[in-house]
C-alpha cells in the first residue's frame, strides 16, 4: 500500500491510499479534479497529467517516448512532468506528492 498526496491547482492537499493500478485510476475512482483520464489510461489524450516532487523523480522514473510526445503537446508540460495513467502504484511511492497540473 502507498498514500499519494495530491496538490490541487489550488493549493489543497488530498491524500488517498492505494494498493494496485496506474495513479490516474486511483485519481479518478476518488474524484480528484483535473485528473480526468478521458482515453482511460492509454496514453493518448494528457488529461492526467501531474508534476512529479523532485524528491520523486528518480523513484518514479522517466516518461517513455509515446508519453514524452504526448507531454510535448500539452502546453503545460515541465521537466517533472508525468501522465498519472503511466505510473503504477507501488510500496516505493509511499508519501509520493504530485502537483496536479490543470483545474
């Protein structure tokens, strides 16, 4: 089991545990707002996208290239971000803090 802190556009702090799936199906399953994974988790449409806690980043690891041309499309992409659809849930991530990054 992990607890995922997500950080809302403004500024609140949701913390929701999770045992199984990608961070965008636990986001979605408790209503988190901007986290709306329309494509349902395919990596093809960035309504899920979040910025990665430097603190996270290595843990998390790098975007792999279908996600990183997806990212370069989306206007609001970062060096530290991710699509939560690609990032599975896992003991590691315990504590883990991602910003969401639209409203």
């Amino acid at each position: 089991m992990a607890v995922i802190n997500f950080i809302t556009q403004e500024g609140e702090k949701i913390s929701v545990e999770g045992t199984s799936g990608s961070i965008m199906e636990l986001a979605t399953s408790v209503g988190i707002a901007g986290l709306d994974g329309d494509c349902g988790g395919v990596c093809s449409c960035a309504t899920c996208h979040v910025y990665v806690n430097e603190t996270y980043r290595k843990i998390v690891g790098e975007a792999e290239k279908i996600e990183k041309e997806m990212l370069e499309f989306d206007e609001l992409a970062k060096e530290n971000s991710r699509l939560s659809c690609q990032i599975e849930i896992s003991e590691k991530l315990d504590g883990i803090e991602l910003i969401v990054a639209r409203e």
